[in-house]
C-alpha cells in the first residue's frame, strides 16, 4: 500500500490464452471480445495487505496444520521453498502466498472430487505463509499425487500445487501452478499446454533442491514467483522526492 | 549479443481449477478448523461509513449457464473514496473481499458501503467503481472487470469512457434492484459479453 506506482503492463504472451480447445472447458468460459487496455489506477495499484497477526504457526505446514498438530499427513514430505519477486526483481516483502492440493493419493478434500483414491484423514490440503524481508516463503508439505480428470479419454495432472499470490496491488492478483521437475505428465497435460511456449511453461517446474533438504527428514523443491513490478523512472523518483 | 536486462518476467497464470475453494476459502469448501475463518469473508465491519449495499448476480458461461464453481474477489476504497492502508481510511471499511458462486443456483452475493468516488490524474476522478476478480476451472488466466453504479455520476469517469459501444459500457454498470440493492451479473462470452480489463 505503500508502495504506489503505475504498474508495468502485463506481457499476455507469457500468459495462456483464454480460449484452449484443449482444454475443454475453457472453450465456453473464454471471452470472445479482447480487454480494455489501459494503464493501471490507484483501484489496481492499491490492495489489501495482510498482517502476521492473520497467521497460526501451523498455518505453512500442510502435514500437520488440518489437524492441528495432532497427527502427519500420509505421504511423501517435501519442503517447498522460494522467493516472491517483481518484474524489476525487487523481493516482495510480507505479502500472502496461499497454496492448495490433492493428498498424497491426489484426491481433494472438496465435494467434487469424487476420485477413487481415499481421503486422508489427516490432510486439509491448503497452507498461508506471508513472505519475509527478503521475499521468501516455504511450505512443508507431502508430494501431491496425480489424479485424472474429466477432459479427453484419459487426461491426467501431473502432480502438482496451486498458487495464490498477492503483491501490493491489486492488479498484481496472480493465481498458477508448480509442477516438479521431472514428472512426465507434464508433457501430456492439457492445462499445462494452455501456456504456449515451453520456456515459460518450464517457469512452473520447480527443481530438486538437495541444499534445503534435510537428511532423514524431507527432500525439498524451490519455487520462484514473479509478480507483476511497477514502472519507476528516475524523472518520477525525482518528482516524488520534491 | 545485444546487452542483457536485468528485468524478470511474469511467472505464467494457470486456471484455478475446481478446488480453488480449497486453498482461498476452506472453510466455506468444508475444509473446517484449519484457519479461524475464511480469508476476506466481509469487505466491511459493523459501522463502516456510507450506504450498506448488496450485489447480487451471477457468472454465466457461453451457452447461458451460471457458474457454480467461480470464485471472486473485490477491491474497492471507503465511502469517502479512500483505500484501506490509504491516509484516513475508514478503519470499518477491509477493502477486500472473497466471495463464491452457491454451488446449487450459482448466485454470488457482497455487502459492502457504496465506494466513493476516486482520484484521478491531473485532478480528474473516477467514478464510483468495485474491482472485481474472476477465477474458475476453465478461466486461465483470471479475468478482471470493474463494478460501476447506475445511480452514479459516471460521466467522465476514464475507463467507462474509452468504451465505444454504449452496450458495450453498460456490462459494467449494476441495475438497481431496490433500496440498497443492486445486480450485476457477468457473461464470460457471447451476446452482452462483460468487458474484461488488462489494466
Ligand atoms: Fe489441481
């Protein structure tokens, strides 16, 4: 909130295109009409900031924090770690990073999973964790499983996790996924092809992390995230400071 | 070789899926006694200034179906025009509110105060207006748009008026239903296709 200025465009080539005959459902949910391009206002370059005082100590442990430390998730434990950064590659002080996923069987707790594969009665599946002074956030968790889903014939996910990240603006709402390196599912993924161009999808892939591991305890995969950044001129710096 | 910038570029969106419920709003998924409550359950607290208002509406797909699935979020100032964390906000007034389409009838529902109206550059403003955000299994990348009123003054206001097409302008504008209440839905594609924003 503090932190106000216009923001940098979005380059919608990185982003996949709302209309993805792959991805069937996308094909009646995708405007037809393009967006209204205008430069960001005080609306987008606001948001809401949320305080340490939000957050249960258990909030970024997705092993323990569905039964309150009661008793650990089934599966395979991993810490996921990495930086919120801007386009400028400033690090994202203090803003919320939400994550959810299926269980180590890739199901969901939700009503709609309807998948074969059991609930695990002591995993919720969701985690907060507000960035530090340097941008950085991690989640211990277990490894997501695949799971299939109604598209094509036999469409599967990859494993994978969501990702909900606030900036300090509102225009900088981003919702994505982290897949793990080396997955091969990822390759056959419909959603993962919504995102056109290989690079960029490999922006997603999170690698193998030997250094934050800990022996006898978890592997560990790290996750950057860009957020949109925030146009400075030194001819603006300059005003301000008058 | 030209030179290297030291910019970083965007980490890509990807839908939200069918579950986003789950990681934004637990609680109201069944997900219960992780957090204390849900994320941005009330855009105001008793006593915030202005007019209490609801909107109502719906997120209807090409073929005319309402969503069950999506999930919104809103951004918007005090009655007086001001943004929380803005110098004299109304403390009463988060700003910021989650809310989802009822997964039987796909009606969305937020209480909150009328916004004021908002500065503008070179002394100009914009007219009273609620940031809305879209995310649903089959939205990619999710879709931003604006809630302006009916019984505003939106003459001038800078985004309205970059819309050529009167019909066009008013997908953005909430109906007056009744005293304090208003309805605005959304349609993602086809005839009276919401405009969507990249701002
Ligand atoms: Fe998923």
């Amino acid at each position: 909130m503090t932190d106000l200025g216009t923001l940098i465009p979005r380059n919608r080539e990185i982003h996949p295109p709302a209309y993805d005959v792959g991805y069937k459902t996308s094909v009646v949910r995708s405007p037809t009409q393009p967006l209204l391009s205008m430069e960001s206002t005080l609306t987008e370059e606001t948001g809401p900031m949320f305080g340490h005082s939000l957050l249960g100590p258990l909030d970024n442990n997705l092993i323990l924090n569905y039964t309150q430390g009661r008793a650990p998730a089934v599966g395979e434990r991993i810490l996921v770690h990495g930086r919120v950064l801007d386009e400028n590659n400033r690090p994202q002080k203090g803003v919320l990073v939400e994550a959810w996923q299926a269980n180590a069987g890739g199901r969901y707790r939700h009503k709609k999973d309807g998948y074969l594969a059991p609930l695990d009665p002591n995993f919720g599946g969701c985690g907060r964790a507000l960035t530090d002074e340097n941008g950085y956030y991690e989640f211990l968790t277990i490894r997501p499983g695949a799971y299939p889903w109604p598209n094509r014939g036999n469409d599967w996910r990859p494993m994978h996790i969501h990702f909900s990240i606030f900036g300090t603006g509102f225009g900088q709402r981003l919702i994505s996924q982290m897949y793990f390196e080396g997955d091969p599912l990822i390759r056959n993924c419909p959603i993962a092809a919504t995102i056109k161009n290989r690079s960029h999808l490999d922006r997603l892939v999170a690698p193998l992390d030997m250094s934050k591991s800990r022996p006898l305890d978890h592997l560990a995969y790290k996750f950057d995230i860009v957020l949109r950044g925030r146009r400075q001129t030194m001819f603006e710096n300059k005003m301000e400071g008058m | 070789m030209v030179q290297k910038l030291d910019t970083l570029e965007e980490t890509p969106s990807q839908t939200a899926g069918p579950y986003v419920h789950i990681g934004c709003i637990p609680t109201f998924a069944g997900v219960e006694g992780v957090y204390p409550e849900d994320l941005g359950k009330r855009a105001i607290e008793d006593g915030a200034k202005g007019e209490v208002i609801t909107i109502t509406g719906s997120v209807f797909d090409g073929t005319g179906w309402a969503l069950r699935d999506a999930m919104m979020e809103s951004w918007q100032p005090d009655a007086a025009g001001k943004f929380p964390g803005q110098k004299g906000a109304d403390p009463k007034v988060n700003g910021f509110c989650r809310f989802a389409a009822d997964g039987e009838t796909g009606e969305f529902t937020l209480k909150t105060v009328k916004p004021g109206k908002v500065p503008y550059r070179e002394g100009g403003h914009q007219a009273p207006h609620i940031a809305l955000w879209i995310t649903a299994r089959g939205i990619n990348t999710g879709l931003q748009t604006r809630i302006y009123f009916e019984d505003e003054d939106n003459e001038g206001d800078p985004l309205l008026s970059r819309i050529e097409q009167q019909h066009r302008r008013d997908t953005l504008i909430a109906k007056k239903t009744g005293e304090g209440q208003y309805r605005f839905d959304i349609r993602l594609q086809g005839e009276g296709e919401t405009v969507f924003l990249d701002l």
